[in-house]
C-alpha cells in the first residue's frame, strides 16, 4: 500500500437530510459556514444542498488536501465533486501541537473527537 492509499479515508454515504440540519457539533457548523461563505457559485451551492438532502451524494473520500463524492443528479448522471483544501505546513502543524499541549483539556477534548475553540482559530 503506498503512503497516499494509507492517508486517504472513505465515509459511507449519508441517507437523505430531509427535516434536519448537515452539521450536529459547532465545529462541523463552522466548517459549513466556512465552505458557504468562501463559495464562488450560490446557485452550484444551493444545488448542492438540494442534492445533499436528497440522499444524492455517495461515499466520501477524504485525503490531504482533497475530499471528493460523486454526486447524482434528479436524471441519474452522476458527477465527481471535490472540494480542494490547503494543507497545513510542517510548522503550522508544530504551532498547532504547541497550542494543544499547552492546555490539558485540549488533548482530552481532541481525544473525544472534539475541536476546543481556541485550536480552530
């Protein structure tokens, strides 16, 4: 297996969204509010809504850099999405360890699958 194939993860595709809001914890809305607010098309992003919470996007894969899903339209064709990301530098990462360490709960908190704040700023 080579280095990329051990950093890439792929998440089941989610069941339609129907009645209920994308994100469940206050990092995950703020990373929807990240990607909306940095979006250059409203209208690609309202059909991606449209199409998430028809139960039309498939499995997600996520990688350094890059998360992609094909998505389906209301005719079937079927498309590859991705969403490209900056990676963070090998100093950014220290600066950002630095900062976790500094404070106890942030280690527990991270543990706990959770972003403390102060870490996301």
């Amino acid at each position: 297996m080579s280095g990329r194939d051990e950093k890439e993860r792929t998440f089941a595709a989610l069941p339609p969204a129907r009645g209920r809001g994308f994100a469940l914890t206050w990092w995950g809305r703020a990373w929807l509010k990240a990607l909306e607010d940095t979006a250059l098309d409203g209208e690609q992003l309202k059909k991606g809504r449209r199409q998430a919470r028809e139960g039309a996007v498939g499995a997600v894969s996520v990688r350094p850099g890059r998360i992609t899903a094909v998505v389906r339209d209301r005719d079937g064709t079927a498309q590859r999405s991705d969403v490209l990301l900056q990676e963070l530098s090998e100093e950014e990462w220290d600066r950002f360890l630095d900062m976790a360490v500094d404070r106890a709960g942030h280690i527990a908190a991270l543990l706990d699958r959770e972003m403390p704040p102060h870490l996301v700023e």
